[in-house]
C-alpha cells in the first residue's frame, strides 16, 4: 500500500527583496560572492523543491555560509556550513540572500 503525502509549504515563500532593499541592507545574491569570504544567509526563497532540501542540510536563514569553490565552468558550486561541503548549482544558489560577515 502506497500513502501520498502532499506537503504545502506557501507558508514558508517570502516575497522577493527588492533591488532597493539588497542596497539598503548591504545584502548580496549569489552572482557577488568572494571564495574565502564568510556570509550570514539572510533570505530564503524555498519556491523549488531543491531548495528546500538544501534547507533541511542547514542552509537556512541565519547559517553562516563559506563560498569554498566551484567545477570549471562554475557550476556546480561547493559551499561549506556548519563544517560540512555542500555542492549545488548556481539556479538554486539565487534563491538565497546573504549578508557579509564582517
């Protein structure tokens, strides 16, 4: 016997940041991140399906993250969070908003 659970999650979708916004809270997407430097996640888009499995490793809001290094071409991307390397491609990286640490 098979059981389908379907799961809502538009309860977690916030509304986009504004260009505006980014500026003002000195808040960075993906495309500006430095390798070695270190980054507080500070908006989640979890629209996709990947992304929010990337949640359940610890990618949420919040988690400081570390651009560590990417495949030629760029994609995909390794990041490390609380200690552990995360590999993943660069569409579900621009559902994410960081913050420097300074």
């Amino acid at each position: 016997m098979r059981i389908a659970v379907i799961v809502n999650h538009s309860h977690l979708c916030k509304p986009a940041l504004s260009q505006a916004t980014l500026l003002e809270q000195h808040l960075v997407k993906f495309v500006s991140l430095e390798y070695g430097q270190k980054y507080i996640i500070q908006h989640v888009d979890p629209s996709e399906t990947g992304v929010q499995r990337l949640m359940t490793l610890g990618l949420v809001e919040g988690a400081e993250i570390e651009l560590a290094s990417s495949a030629l071409g760029g994609d995909p991307i390794e990041i490390r969070v609380f200690g552990i390397a995360i590999s993943l491609r660069r569409e579900q990286a621009d559902h994410f908003v960081f913050r420097p640490v300074q």
